[in-house]
C-alpha cells in the first residue's frame, strides 16, 4: 500500500483505567502523526476518557470492559466507517515509543500489516526470561503456520491498510488476544505482513493484561488452542 501525502490515518488506542498518562500518551502520539486519534475507553471507572479528550482525541466508550480485542475491533470498525486509509495501533500505557510511528507508516508502502518487534531493536525492552520464552514458542508456531519469521508475536506496536481491516473488523477477530494467531491467520489470507525494529519500553506495574496469577495459564490454553485451529481456518479475506 502506497500512502499519499493526503492519506488518512486514525491512531487507535484502546484504553482500561488509564487516567495517569493516558492525555501525555496522545499528546506525544500527535506529535509524531498527522492523523486523528481515537481512545476507545473499554469499560474504565476513572477519569480516561476525560483526559483522552484533554489531550486532543476522540473517545468512543464500552459502556463495560469487553477485552482488549474488542476494543481494537471498535476502533477498526470506526476507520472503515469514517473513510480512513490506514490505522495505527498502540497501547495507552506509555509502552509503545511515539518516535517508532513514522518508520511503522512508511513501512505500508510495501505490506499490509506492519508488525513493531522489540526484539529488532537492541536498545528496546526485554520481557523477563519466562515470557520470552513463551513469546519465542508462539512466534515459532505463527512463524511455521504463516511461512515466514515472525519475532514479536504479541506486539500491539502496528500499521494497518484498509484492506487489513476488513481482515481484522471481522467477527473471527479475538476479543481478547489478538497475537499469534491473528498474524498467523493475516499471512495465510494473502496479505502482506512485515515487522519492523521499534522502541518499547517496560509496562507500568500491575498494567499487563497478562498479569496475575490465572492469566498467564489462560493465556497459555488460549493461544494454544487458537494456533491449532488456524490450519482448519478458511484463508480468504
């Protein structure tokens, strides 16, 4: 996908209780793009969308937490209702470095699917050993099921084309984890997925939705099961 000098590009952020930085986030967000941003506050019960507003963005609210995944979908489906060219993607945490937008938007000339890898990047964060080591496993899976080396499978760091999100606004869409599997899925539809080096850095305390102490197992089960049954998948967009 070729973007122009007058594409149209929507930032969404899906956002859960994220009042602290969440209006720092999108000001540095728009600092980097000449986009809109979109914050889809997921259920929060503090001030989020408050200050999203504040900071320069739209909000739409889930009424209740629906799952990161939902949230995306929300803001996919905006993008494709309002005339949008392209979607960037990233957590409102503070995670996700602002100044890796621009090479994740150029990178659209050639894919469809832009995929931010810490693991490109030597001066990027590390997760701690065991979960790079579950991320090392499903990134192998993904890599085997899509043809091709996939290093960060769990990065919500992307660039998307408007033909992507007709693939990702799709009811076969996870609500809750859309790692893996989705890219696995993306590259067996024919779409053209890349991953380029970005900078990220640790998730504050407590923020990880694979946190706690029966998500990590969940999480384990749930993209287990889903790498599965990628293969037996329909392939079309």
């Amino acid at each position: 996908m070729m973007l122009s000098e007058n594409a149209r590009i929507l930032v969404v952020m899906p956002a859960f209780n994220e009042a602290r930085q969440i209006r720092r986030v999108v000001e540095a967000v728009r600092g980097q793009v000449a986009g809109d941003v979109l914050v889809v506050d997921d259920g929060s019960r503090d001030e989020t969308a408050g200050e999203a507003r504040r900071g320069g963005a739209v909000v739409a609210t889930h009424p209740v937490n629906l799952g990161y995944g939902a949230a995306l979908q929300t803001g996919y489906r905006y993008a494709l209702r309002h005339g949008y060219d392209a979607v960037l993607q990233l957590d409102a945490d503070g995670q996700h470095d602002p100044a890796s937008i621009p090479p994740l938007l150029r990178a659209l000339e050639r894919a469809d699917v832009v995929v931010g890898s810490r693991f490109l990047d030597g001066d990027s964060y590390r997760p701690p050993l065991l979960r790079r080591l579950g991320m090392w496993l499903f990134g192998s899976v993904a890599s085997a099921l899509s043809g091709q080396r996939i290093t960060d499978p769990t990065s919500g760091f992307q660039a998307i084309s408007r033909e992507a999100l007709h693939f990702y606004s799709h009811e076969r869409y996870p609500v809750d984890y859309p790692d893996a599997d989705v890219l696995a899925m993306v590259a067996r539809s024919g779409l053209r997925l890349t991953e380029v080096p970005v900078r990220m850095l640790p998730s504050p305390p407590g923020k990880s939705m694979h946190g706690g102490f029966i998500k990590p197992f969940y999480y384990v089960f749930r993209m287990s099961l889903a790498l599965f049954f990628v293969p037996l998948r329909s392939e079309k967009r």
